[in-house]
C-alpha cells in the first residue's frame, strides 16, 4: 500500500515537474519572441530630423498655420515637439542653484509658465516657416553617450543659414531634448541670466509672477502671418 501511495506521489509530482517545465519554455519562448521583434530606440539625431520633417511639412501645407491661427500653431507644437522635450530639466537648469530651494509647488509652477512661454515661442517661428529647409550635421557621439548635441542650420530665402542646434540626454523613454542653441546662443543659458536677476529682486514667486504676465500678454497679441 506504501508503494502504490509512493508511486502515485511520484507520477504526481512527475506529471507537475512536466507542467512547470512546459510554462518555464513558453514563457522563455514569448520572451525571447517579445525581445526579437521590440523595435529599437530611435536615435537622437534620427528623432530630431523626423520631428523637423513633419512639422516644417505641416506647416508648409496648412494655410490655416500660415495665416496665423493661434489654435492651430499651438496644436502643431502641442502634439509634435512638447512630448520630446524635458521641460523639467530645462527648467532647473534656467533656474540654476535657486531651483533646490523651491518648494515643490513653486518647481511646478515655474515649469509649467516656462513651458507656456516656451509654446509661444515655437508658435510665433512656425509661424512664419515659408520655404525654409534644414541641413543637418553628422552626429558626433558614442553609443554610450548619455547626452549628445544634434547640429543643424536651416537655409533661409535670404541671409545666412541659421544655427540651430539641440541638446538631449537619453531617458528610460527615450531621448528628450533639453536645451536648444539659435544663432550660436542656448537658450538655457540667455534664461538663466534673466532668472537669476527676477529671483534676485522677487525671489520664486516673483520670477513665477514675472512669467504669468509675460505669458499673459502673449497670449493677447495675434500670431503674425508668414510673409
């Protein structure tokens, strides 16, 4: 009787080995499946060359946006360059050693009038997008690089090419952009300076305070057209 008792025992345990065996090959095997077919990051300089792409493309074919419409120029910025930007990060960086000592909700706020401000500013030069093509710069980076620089210019219908390049630093979600340079210029740094001179007069909430009205006023004034 102990034996047969034995026997069934180990046929059990047997037969539950072979289960448990089975679900350990198709999980590997949907693992290994999952991880063949995951598509790769997008590289930094690839993600920058296909937001300019489509927006510059956008632009170009929408009267509506050549003409000036607030919702439609911001509802381009909104949906095609503000998911690939770290507003946060650029935000503390502009904000310097000042941003330690804000409390949460003042980080919160001063981000999210930089972010305003900075919509405004990308509305008005999409604004005036015509005929203009950008040349981008080979990417001088490593694979292991955290951060890199994306060079590029972009041909006008007159004048010299402008300077524009980005900076942007690899995340869990892929690469953000951070910072960007006009006419050799980054524009972290020119806000740094204007920052630190409205902190230095009104502390946080001043600088926050300075920023609502500057947005305020922005959002009062009509897109001009391209011409």
């Amino acid at each position: 009787m102990v034996r047969v008792v034995n026997n069934l025992n180990c046929n059990y345990l047997r037969k539950e080995l072979m289960k448990l065996i089975k679900q350990l090959i198709a999980a590997a095997s949907l693992t290994v499946a999952t991880t063949a077919f995951a598509a790769p990051a997008e590289a930094p300089d690839a993600l920058v060359k296909r937001i300019s792409a489509d927006v510059i493309d956008t632009a170009k074919a929408d009267k509506d946006i050549q003409a000036g419409n607030r919702k439609k120029v911001m509802d381009l910025v909104e949906s095609k360059i503000l998911p690939h930007v770290d507003f946060q990060r650029m935000t503390s960086l502009a904000a310097g050693r000042h941003w330690r000592t804000a409390t949460p909700e003042q980080q919160k706020q001063l981000s999210n009038e930089f972010r305003t401000l900075l919509i405004f500013t990308y509305s008005g030069a999409l604004s005036q997008i015509k005929n203009e093509t950008i040349e981008f710069k080979p990417l001088r980076a490593d694979p292991a690089d955290q951060e890199v620089e994306v060079r590029s210019s972009v041909n006008v219908a007159r004048g010299e090419p402008v300077t524009l390049n980005y900076r942007l630093a690899k995340t869990p979600t892929g690469w953000k952009i951070f910072d960007i340079n006009v006419l050799g210029a980054w524009l972290v740094e020119t806000y740094k300076g204007t920052f630190a001179t409205e902190i230095g007069k009104s502390g946080i909430d001043g600088l926050i305070k300075a920023l609502a009205e500057r947005n305020s006023k922005l959002a009062s004034n009509p897109i001009k057209p391209a011409k």
